[in-house]
C-alpha cells in the first residue's frame, strides 16, 4: 500500500478508472442495455445485442486469463461467494427489466444520461438508489429475507468453467478461456459486425472495465490489511451507496461502488461533450415522469433480489461464468421486453 492513499481510496480510484470507460462507452459507443433490447425486438437490428456478446467475451477471456497468472481468486469474488438461488435470479431478473423498460434505461443507462445533462435520469437515479438501500437493509429487507431467505455460503463450485474443467480434465482457467473465446467468435462469425470497428471496440472497452475491477480490488486485498470485497461493477446499490457517502462522506468511507458511479457520470461527461451532445433537458410529461419513477423503484428492488443489474449480472457475473448470469440475464429482457410491450402496443390479445 502506498503511504498516501487509504486502502478505500485506492479501490474507489479503481472503480473510477473502469468507471470512466463504462461512461466513454454508452455515449461514444452507444452501449446501452434497453437500447440493444429495443434494437432487436423492434428494429430487428442485432448490433448493439452483439456488444454484450463482445463485452462478455472479453471480461470471460480477461477474468480467467487473471486467475490463470494467480491474480484473481475466483472463490472470492461476489458472485461465486454466496450460494445461488435460481428463484432470487428470474424473479429479481423480471421486475428489474420490466422497472428498466418503465423507466426508460437501467441504473448504468441512466447515469450515462445524467452525464450527458438528463435530468430526468437525474430522479431516475436517486430513486433507483434510495430503493436498492431500501430493499437491501431498509424496510424491505425482512420482507425480501421472508421470501428468498439470506444469503448463504457458496459450496462448491457455480460456474461452467467449473463444470467444462470437471468434464474434460483441463484447469479451471483454461476452460474459462475456453469459453470466452468461444462466446467471442460466435459474437464475430456475424457478417455486418465485423465490418462495424466502433461496435467491436466498445463492447471490449466495456469488457476491460470489468476486468480492471476485479483485478484492482484482488490486488489491494491481497497486498492491504483491511477486509477488502473483490468487485466489479454495477449499478443497485453502490448508487444507494454513494448517496449514503455524500451525506455522510465525514463518518463513512469512500469504496469501489461509489467511484464506479463517479466514473461512469465523468466519463458521460467527457463523451457527451467530445460527441457535442450535452445538453440539459427536464421531463414535461407527469404522466411519463410518474412511469419512470415507478420504474427506478422496480429496478432498485429487482437488482437487489437478483445481486446485480444488467451491468452486474449480464457483465460481471458473466465474467466469471456464473450460473446465475445467463438465468438473470434472460429474465432482465422477458421483463423489458413484457414492459416495452406494454408502453408500446398495450396487451391486446390481437397483436
């Protein structure tokens, strides 16, 4: 440990670094998690989907390519920790996807869009934050506790790098590589994508943000003496929790979560204004304001029960091959995709 920097500090700095290049990547490159839904159930348009095929790609080959040089334990990382509950997964999953279409972006979505001058994903971000807070150790804990019980101690293996290694005999890190490359050819074998570079760039930026997560908090626990979690990014409750630091920054300590937020809304900043597209803008619909606002609060309470959004279930689980992030992942777009339905076309049995 350096003698200037806190331990927290240091992997606060390391979720802004990743931060800034989750940030550069929705407002240069357009990555965007309703965006790619929207694409492809309305626009037929599988490109953007196709990021998050590269993103995962890259994170799969670049997590086990770090616990294959000994510099990421995979056992204890967030996701492989706890045991998973395939239930907290796909009902979790649904209400966070169908909060995310309501309300126009997920967690990461709208705070791209606040650096880019949103206000409206401003409220869209304080509610999300306050309800993710809620539901994790708030009033809505016992209820959550009730229904899906607590967290327990992972035993065994939960990913299918685990299950590739048990199969075939080779080592844990190379069936994860194994896999990652394989997610990362099929994601090239489209035509269209590999002539679109900015597509193939910024899913992979996206990808190393993850990466350089779950190294940075590895590397300073390893090498602190504090108790440091090993994270990456997403976007529930570190909003909630970089809330909880700006009101309370002189008896709480700065932490991954909140430089990772930090980063993204610079790196929005910094896109935004390189693109020319900052601009303020305000909502002059209450009745769409009241839809977005139900929807922050459905996507706060849905990335808790799921342990992470889009962002922390569809990358950062994904990039330790998780069970539970394929489960999560499908259940966050049947909910968007019920959700958009509804704005769109409504439930008309005839459509």
């Amino acid at each position: 440990m350096g003698d200037t920097l806190s331990e927290p500090v240091l992997v606060a700095l390391v979720g802004l670094v990743g931060g800034i290049l989750l940030g550069l990547a929705a407002r240069i490159g357009r990555f965007c998690t309703l965006g790619a839904i929207e694409d492809l159930y309305y626009g037929e348009n599988t490109l953007r989907l196709r990021m998050w095929g590269i993103a995962i790609g890259v994170a799969v080959i670049g997590t086990f390519g770090l616990n294959a040089l000994g510099l990421l334990e995979l056992s204890q990382t967030l996701y492989l920790s706890r045991a998973w509950n395939p239930a907290e997964s796909i009902i979790g999953g649904l209400i966070f996807g169908y909060g995310m279409a309501l309300a126009g972006n997920c967690g990461y979505g709208a705070l791209a869009r606040v650096g880019g001058g949103d206000l409206r994903s401003l409220l869209i971000v304080l509610i999300m934050g306050i309800s993710a807070y809620a539901t994790l150790g708030g009033p809505l804990s016992d209820l959550r506790i009730w229904l899906f019980g607590g967290p327990e101690i992972a035993q065994g293996s939960q990913t299918f790098a685990h299950s590739l290694s048990y199969i075939t005999g080779v080592p844990v890190s190379s069936a994860g590589i194994t896999l990652g490359v394989a997610i990362l050819g099929f994601t090239l074998s489209h035509h269209s994508l590999r002539h679109s570079f900015p597509h193939i760039f910024w899913g992979a930026i996206a990808g190393l943000a993850i990466v350089s997560g779950w190294a940075g908090t590895q590397w300073v626990a390893n090498t602190g003496f504090e108790a440091t979690p090993v994270v990456s990014h997403t976007f529930s409750a570190p909003i909630g929790e970089t809330l909880l630091y700006v009101m309370t920054s002189s008896g709480n300590t700065i932490g991954f979560g909140t430089g990772s937020v930090l980063g993204v809304l610079l790196g929005a900043l910094l896109g935004s204004l390189i693109k020319g597209h900052f601009r303020w803008e305000a909502c002059e619909d209450p009745r769409e304001l009241r839809r977005q606002m139900l929807g922050a609060a459905l996507m706060g309470m849905g990335a808790v029960v799921a342990v992470g959004c889009s962002v922390g279930q569809g990358l950062s689980a994904f990039s330790v091959l998780s069970f539970s992030a394929p489960v999560t992942l499908a259940a966050i777009m049947t909910g968007a995709a019920i959700g958009l339905r509804q704005l769109i076309a409504g439930f008309s049995p005839n459509l």
